[in-house]
C-alpha cells in the first residue's frame, strides 16, 4: 500500500485541517466560563513553576547566555529576579528551561503531555510582543493547549520511549505563537506541521537517568514553535500528513485520527488538566499519597521497616532509579520519592535537593522499595493507581492503596490551595503576581480587558 492508498492517514490528514480550522475560529469567540476560569488557573499554576525554576543555578547560567546572545530587541518579560526583558525568542526559551525544571507545573491527565509548559512560554512571549489583551492570553492558550493534547491523543506512544516533552512541545509553541499572531487556517497549518516534523526523540529514560537536558526541551520547543510561525508566513511549513508521517512513521505511534477532532467545542481539555504539589514525575504521586496515609497510621519506627512493596502502573514502573545522581533523576525515581516521604514526611521541594541525594538514611531505604505491577489496572481516571506496602522486621506489614492522586478533574485541589502553591513559587521573587492572578482566575472583567505586557510589567514591578 502506498501512503496515499493508506486511509488512516488520509483520515489523518483530514482531521489535522479540521482541528486547525477549528481552533483558527475558536480563538476569537468567547470561552465558556468555566473554560476560562480553568485556562487562567492554569496559566497561574505554570507561572508559579517558571519563577520557581528560574531560580536553580543551571537555569540561571542558561538565561544569563539567552540574554547575552538576544538580538537586544526588547519584546518580552523573563519571569525570573528582575524581570529581564528580551526579544521574545531568548524570552520564551529562557522561560522554557525554568517551567518544567522543579516538576511543579500542570499536566493534562489523558495523555502523557504537558500542555502549558508546551504552549505557555512561546504565547507569553508572542502575546507582550503583540500587546495582546488578558483575555485574548486566556483564549489563546485554551485552544493551543486544545490542539496539542489533541496530537497527544490521537498519537500515543505505545511504550516509554520517547518523552512527550520532545515530541510535543514545538507543537505546542508553534500553536500559541500562530493564535496569537491571528494567522490564517493554512499558515497555521503550515506552522503546527512544520514544528512537527521539528520535533525531536528525547528518549524518556534521559529524565529517569537524570540528565538535565530534558528541562530543556521546552525551551528548544518554545524557540522552535515561534521560529515555525515565523517560516511559515514565509511559505515554509509542513502539510496536513505531516505529523501522521512524523508520529506513526518516524516514531511508531498509533494512529487515532478521530481523537483529533471529536467533541471539539463541547469537551475541552484544559479542563482535564492536573495540577501537583509533589514535585516529582505525575506518575509517582499515587504511590507518595499512599505512603503519607501509612505514615499516618504508622505504630512502629521507621527504622523497623525491611522493605516497602510498591505496586503501580507502566508508568510508575518506568520509574525504578535506586541511585539518582541528579535532582532531576530524584524526581523521576519512585524509590527516592517513597524514601524520601518516609524519611521527611513529605513530598515537596526539599525532598529533592542535592543533600537528600547523599542523605544516608533516605538512600539506605531506597534500597529497600521494590516495584511491582499493578494487578487490574483500571480506566481513567483510575489508569495510574498505587498499593504501598510496608514490612517490618517483626513480620508485621501494613498496606494503603489510592487509584488516582489528587490533583486531576477527578479529585481537584481547590482554589485556594492552587493559589497557596503560588504564593509560595512566586510570591517572594514577584509579591504581586498571586493577588493579580488571583483576579485573573476570578474574572475580574477591567483586568482581563487590560493588555497583557501592562499587566506583567505591573506584577513584577519591583
């Protein structure tokens, strides 16, 4: 059979034109409310994880060399101390690098993709560039993030091979970078295909093994998203088989060409995203929420404890670094996240600093977590469930079991905490973003009028 004899990726083909024609009409319509107000939550949440990445070393060093290099064009605002501005390529790829560095920022739950660490740095850096307005920001990324977790639907990997940040993430920018520009169906087509076939096979066990340059994926996707619009006005693109001949023939995905265009409009998924408080990979967090019910209920000392059971699913299993040598390896370790919540009783940020690492009780108790599968595995949102158990040297043993962490639409945390977490990433680089995203959040109709680039550089006006 010939390509063009092959009728999924005709369908493909088809579906691809739809869903960009779709979203070329839904970026200038009103949102649903309560769309809206979830676009902006997450807007929030992903902002609070790009100023708490800008301040690791590593990404410190790698702004400082974005900045140096930047064209001296002054478009856009660095979300890090000072607020450094740029041309809103080295703005975007500086804000890329921070977003996903500290595993804090929002993830969409039906597919394994982060839809606004893909889409956001590019968008903030398009919409200051084009003084846009706080609603037309909100719109944007609705429907950018529609269309990149629509590519992750409807071409899932089949195993754990290549991270969605690397196949996904020049989508996502080259989305928001093309809705926020108004450029028309077929230069939009052009842009998302074209960042595509751009976008690259970062293997997944890079972010396990701890290598660092898988916190920059978002910042090549973001560069390379904006760069896709750029060459697309000028005629260089992809086409509409695009993405079908990158995923299912470069990267051996399946095909699911309906999931690129079914319920458009009536189901959205930014209302399927989750958001974290535990800073490690989403797919740890059932297996930390288990251990903290056991440590609730814990009788005995921890230094009983001979070994931890932990049951879960692929891609909990994925996850079996006894040894993480980096942070970001401590993150995607569920041996280290299980120790190191029973060592200091909590998952969240200082669990994964470089002296928890070399924490001789949390790395002897590492040694001690075995992973197992998980026996009947349920549909979403139940796809991603953990069993703790822990034995103790007298032959006493004690087991919890959560099917699905808080966070997703499922078990959704509350305003009021999702703005706790910004506080606490932000507030203290830029006191005024939580009360100025609060308002966003709550639809605050002078606010969401005002242009974004004012907005920003009122937040973090020092």
């Amino acid at each position: 059979m010939t390509p063009n004899q092959n009728p999924t990726r005709s369908q493909a083909a088809a579906n691809t034109r739809k869903l960009i024609e779709w979203a070329i009409e839904a970026v200038n319509k009103p949102l649903p409310e309560p769309v809206r107000r979830r676009a902006a939550i997450i807007l929030s949440d992903d902002i609070g994880a790009m100023v708490a990445g800008s301040l690791e070393t590593q990404v410190t060093k790698a702004r400082e060399g974005l900045l140096r290099t930047s064209s001296g064009k002054v478009e856009a605002t660095v979300l890090a101390k000072g607020a450094p501005r740029a041309d809103r390529y080295a703005a975007a790829s500086a804000n890329g690098m921070a977003i996903t560095w500290c595993e804090l920022d929002e993830g969409f739950r039906n597919a394994s993709c982060h839809g606004g660490a893909y889409t956001i740095p590019a968008l903030l850096a398009e919409a200051e560039a084009q003084s846009r307005s706080v609603e037309e920001v909100l719109r944007a990324l609705a429907v950018a993030y529609e269309v990149t977790t629509r590519f992750a639907l409807a071409f899932p990997f089949p195993v754990f091979n290549v991270h969605p940040h690397a196949a996904f993430a020049t989508i996502g920018g080259a989305a928001a970078a093309s809705l926020v520009r108004r450029q028309d169906a077929k230069t939009m087509l052009s842009a998302v295909t074209g960042a595509a076939s751009m976008s690259f096979a970062g293997p997944f066990d890079t972010a396990v093994e701890g290598a660092l340059i898988r916190n920059a994926w978002t910042s090549a996707g973001a560069w390379i998203g904006l760069r896709a619009a750029d060459w697309a006005e000028a005629g260089i693109g992809g086409n509409d088989v695009t993405p079908y001949d990158v995923f299912v023939g470069a990267y051996k995905c399946r095909a699911i060409p309906e999931a690129l265009v079914e319920g458009l409009g009536e189901t959205w998924s930014v209302t399927n995203g989750y958001h974290k408080v535990f800073a490690c990979c989403g797919y740890a967090h059932s297996a930390v929420e288990a251990t903290l019910e056991l440590l609730g209920r814990m009788q005995k000392k921890k230094e009983e404890i001979t070994e931890i059971v932990v049951e879960t699913a692929p891609g909990g299993q994925a996850l079996r670094n006894v040894e993480p040598e980096t942070v970001l390896a401590a993150k995607f370790s569920l041996p280290h996240a299980i120790a190191a919540t029973v060592q200091l009783g909590t998952a969240g940020a200082r669990a994964f600093t470089d002296d928890k690492l070399r924490d001789e009780r949390i790395a002897k108790l590492r040694e001690r977590v075995r992973l197992l599968p998980y026996p009947d595995l349920k549909p979403a949102p139940n796809d991603r469930p953990a069993r703790v158990t822990m034995r103790f040297g007298d032959g006493a043993e004690m087991s919890a079991v959560v099917e699905s962490a808080r966070g997703g639409a499922d078990k959704p945390f509350d305003e009021p905490t999702l703005l706790s977490k910004l506080a606490e990433n932000a507030g203290a680089v830029f006191p005024a973003v939580p009360e100025t995203l609060k308002k966003v959040i709550a639809g605050d109709k002078h606010l969401l009028s005002q242009g974004w680039k004012e907005t920003l550089a009122a937040m973090v006006k020092s």
